[in-house]
C-alpha cells in the first residue's frame, strides 16, 4: 500500500449511460434506439427488465446533480441519446425535447463546477438506422459525423470534453459476433459472414467514423471552443496462466492485441491494425479457402486519416484474466477461433456480482503502465472502473470501498513509480442501474436507487462516502 497524492489538476469524476439512467424511452418524441428494440423482447434480457423507466434520469436533472455534488467530483461522464436527438437517426429529425434536457443538464453542471464529460455513442443506435444495416453499412461514417455536428455547434460551447465511442469492441463483437448485445445479430440467412466477418467490417466503420468525427472537430470547432476529443477503449489485462510457458506469454499479448490493440493500433500508433491481427486473420482466412483476409483494409489514405485521432486515451478497465494458447478447428470462422486464446481466472481472486469481473487491483497498474510503453506515453483518462454487487442489498458496502482503494492506489503507484501521464480517474457508476442485458440484478453504483419505489429515491452507499474522500484528499497522503 503506497501513500501519496495525485498530481496537482488530476480530475475526479463519475459516470453513467443515456439509455442504463434516462428512462423516457418514448417520451416527447423520443425516436426507439436499438436497446429499446432488444429490451422488449421477452427472453432477451435477465427478469425482462428493460430502460423504459431505468432511473428515470430524464425527469431528474436536479436530483442527479444533487448526487455529483454531494461525492464532490469534478467530472461527469454521460452519453447523449441519439434517437432523443434525431428520432430517425439524421439531422431533419431534430427534437427540441431531447436537446432541451441535454442543455438543462449541461446547464446545472457547468453551474455547479462539474465538467461533462460527452460520450456522443454509448451503444444506443437509433432503431432506424439499424434497420438500413446499422454499423455494417459504411453510410452510418456520414450520418455519425453529421449527429456530432449538430452536438458540437449545440453543446460546444459548454462541453469541452467529448468521447466519440464507448467501448467499440463490445459494439463489433458482442453485438455483431455473438449477439448477446443488440442489434442481436445471428441471423442465419447471412451465417457465411458471422461472426467472421460482421465484427471486422463493423469495427473498420467505427474506427473510420471516429477519424471522421475527430477531424471535423479539429478543423472546425477546435479554434473557438478548445476541448478534447478522443475514444473510450476498453480492455481486461491479461496474464499468461502459466509465466515460464512461451505458449501462454504469447497468448496473453495476443489477447491484448485482439482486444485493446484492435482499436487502439490504428489510432494511436500508425493508422493500421497491428501486424498480430493482421497475420492470424489473413492466415485463418485463406487456409478456409476465401481469396483474402476476413479483416477489411485500409487504404493508404484511410491510414493517414485515422493515425493520431486522438487528443488523451480514454480507458475503461475492470479485471484481470490468465490466458493460453487454444487452437481452434480451421474451418472455424470468429474473432475467438482467429484470436485462438482462452481465459480462467485465479480461485483466490475475489468475486464480485458479475461472473467476469474479478478483483485484480495488480492488472491496473500493468495496462496503465503497458498503454504507456505501447503507445509511447499519451495522456490517459480511465472513464469507467468500478464493481458490481448483487443479491440481498447492504449499504455498507465494504467490497466496492476494497475495490476502490486498492485499484486507484494502484493508479497511483503507476503515476508515482512508472511515470505513467494519467489525467483523471472516472469511477463506474453514479447509481445502480439497467445493467445491459443482465437487466437490474448487478449494481455497480455510489448510490443505490429502490427500483420498487415508484419514486425511484437515491441513496448514498458507504462507498460514495469513502469515493469522497479520496476525491477530498486526491488519493492517499499519509496520515
């Protein structure tokens, strides 16, 4: 345990999702997002929970910001919905509604010293524009770029941190590869390209639209509103099981660069995917017969647009897993055969409500220390970290303070002893909410929120306490 403070004008924050809080679902006009679609749909969610009402976040501005004030945080991260935005997906759709409690919760943040943090897309797709192809079709780069647009000349002038995407390896590969995650899609008709081919081409239009929507603005709004823009990235660090094995070290960094490395190569390091992806892909893709590589390519001019579209890099992190060698048969087409890796966890690591997220305060430290090294020191902000509980609900909370201190102590540690140029901390979540798919059973939250009162009251954990004073100390001085 290392005592110590962060540096002067390290950031502290909170975060939180459009459709997991807001509620609303339909209200004043809103158009369906895809999660709506999902979500209602009997069998597709845990208990059937759905985010028609969540926590109903969009008729409680004032008391949510009631909650950041109380924890003292300098930051809030939130997404914007875009089909409360543009119902239909695009710009001739706009909803006056929506935008007006977008700038009444922008308004009361800025009045309180809260800095928003703008996530433009955290997985929420308007249904409509899922139903010409969704992000398979490239024509979603255009009509991205022109919703940010829109954000950026109506938000901008308040917001001056914005983050194109949450997390676009769950977008490609959870709701392109294994359907767990809408648009859900395992359609059978189409099986020849899935899940070895829908995730790539997937994750190829969202890069390319994360360039787009980062050069707009850096070469229109930049100058005059002077924020930062980048993407969220999220990533397990991963271990080989066994350390003397050759097999299993080269597992885990081929884990790393299926998972971290797929989005972070292109944008942070030369516009390209990194040669592990590339290789393997390619390999498995011609020794199935196909004429070339499953993974699409970028052009010399794609590679030059997307290389350095970034102004920090935005880590969201949980957990730690031990990884190994697994082959695959050949004729197996997916992200998992290609990647050819397998996990298991340490019995002695400590549990948590959710079956993947382990305690693992050691990996934290590694992948900050490895973000530095990989992608020569850019400047970081973690913008989710945190632990779930479920069954039976205590206010004291022991576990999440556990978490808490021992993952950002060793955030520090990675400031302090690897000179690791980590910016701020954003703790995973304000309040306990929809939690995907797994509906309301795992809370992640500071706060607990009663889902069977009507009025949905917010109460403090023993954890938003303890997450106070780390914020009032930033970090651990010695006593």
């Amino acid at each position: 345990y290392f005592h110590g403070t962060f540096p002067e004008g390290f950031t502290w924050g909170v975060s939180s999702s459009a459709y997991q809080i807001e509620g609303g679902w339909d209200a004043d006009g809103k158009g369906p997002s895809i999660w709506d679609t999902f979500t209602h749909v009997p069998g597709n969610v845990k208990n059937n929970d759905t985010g028609d009402i969540a926590c109903d976040s969009y008729h409680k501005v004032e008391e949510d910001i009631y909650l950041l004030r109380a924890l003292g945080v300098k930051n809030y991260r939130f997404s914007l919905s875009w089909p409360r935005i543009f119902p239909t997906g695009r710009n001739n759709s706009v909803n006056s509604h929506g935008v007006d409690y977008y700038n009444r919760l922008i308004d009361g943040l800025v009045a309180n010293n809260i800095t928003p943090i703008v996530t433009l897309y955290h997985w929420d797709l308007p249904q409509a524009l899922q139903d010409i192809g969704g992000w398979e079709n490239n024509t979603l780069i255009d009509l991205f770029d022109s919703f940010a647009d829109f954000c950026f000349q109506t938000f901008g002038d308040r917001v001056k941190f914005w983050i194109t995407f949450n997390e676009p390896y769950v977008i490609a590969w959870l709701g392109y590869g294994q359907g767990t995650f809408p648009p859900n899609v395992q359609d059978p008709g189409r099986i020849s390209i899935r899940p070895g081919r829908a995730p790539y081409v997937v994750g190829h239009n969202l890069i390319k639209a994360h360039a787009e929507v980062w050069h707009l603005y850096n070469e229109t709004y930049r100058a005059r509103q002077g924020g930062l823009i980048s993407i969220t990235i999220s990533s397990e660090w991963a271990e080989p099981r066994n350390p003397h094995k050759q097999e299993d070290i080269e597992a885990s960094r081929r884990f790393m660069q299926f998972l971290l490395g797929w989005f972070a190569h292109p944008i942070f390091k030369n516009g390209d995917y990194n040669e592990v992806m590339k290789r393997r892909i390619r390999e498995r893709s011609l020794a199935q017969g196909l004429s070339q590589s499953r993974l699409p390519e970028f052009t010399e001019s794609e590679k030059q647009r997307i290389k350095g579209t970034y102004d920090y890099f935005g880590l969201n992190q949980y957990t730690t897993v031990l990884a190994y060698n697994l082959n695959f048969p050949r004729v197996v087409q997916s992200y998992d055969s290609d990647r050819g890796v397998a996990t298991v966890s340490d019995r002695s690591w400590l549990g948590s409500g959710s079956t993947w997220l382990k305690v693992t305060p050691f990996g934290f430290r590694k992948i900050l220390r490895w973000i530095k090294e990989e992608y020569n020191n850019p400047p970081i902000y973690v913008t989710e970290n945190g632990i779930s509980e479920r069954g039976a609900f205590v206010f004291n909370d022991t576990q999440r303070i556990h978490y808490y201190r021992s993952y950002i102590n060793e955030a520090l540690k990675a400031v302090v002893h690897d000179g690791v140029d980590l910016r701020g901390y954003t703790a995973w979540s304000l309040m306990d909410n929809l939690e995907w798919a797994v509906g309301f059973d795992e809370r992640f939250g500071l706060y607990h929120v009663n889902f069977s009162d009507p009025a949905l009251p917010r109460r403090p954990k023993a954890s938003a306490r303890y997450y106070s004073q780390i914020i009032n100390c930033s970090g651990f001085p010695d006593p």
